[in-house]
C-alpha cells in the first residue's frame, strides 16, 4: 500500500487536531510544530505513540530535534513511511 505525500499530511492533520484539539486552521507548513499544538515533553511522547500506531514505524528522540515547523514534521514522517515501504 503507498501513501502519497498528500494522503500522510491529510493524515497527520487529522490526528493533530484529535488529539491536541486543535483549530485545523492553525495547522499550516511554516507553523512552529510545539507552538502550535502547545507541547510539553509529555505530549512529545502522546505524539510518538500516535505517529507509531498510525504509520507503524518506531520513532527515536533524536528524530525530533531537526524538527521546528509542521513541514519539517511532515518530512520526517513522509521519508520514515517511504523508506519502510522500499523493505
């Protein structure tokens, strides 16, 4: 099964505003991912847990330290699925 880039980013947002109840309008490529959803280090393990259960990949800290905006997370996300689906 291949997802299209457009199709994870429809995704994500979809678990965004879930699970962070957050305005869909606020989700935007160039907003800043922590400011936006309102992150703490808890939620970056709330966050981990849904990326893992919804496109079945393990996530590691260090991932997440190139990431600041909502384009970088759906970068990351879109790379982990692509590249899981090349083994």
């Amino acid at each position: 099964m291949n997802m299209k880039n457009e199709e994870i980013i429809a995704k994500i947002n979809e678990f965004l505003v879930e699970e962070f109840e957050v305005e869909a309008d606020t989700i935007t490529p160039d907003a800043i991912l922590k400011d936006t959803l309102g992150l703490d280090s808890l939620d970056y393990i709330d966050l981990v847990v849904v990326i893992e259960s919804n496109f079945s990949f393990k996530v590691k800290p260090e991932d997440f330290v190139g990431i600041v905006t909502f384009q970088n997370f759906y970068d990351y996300v879109i790379s982990k699925v692509n590249s899981k689906e090349l083994i």
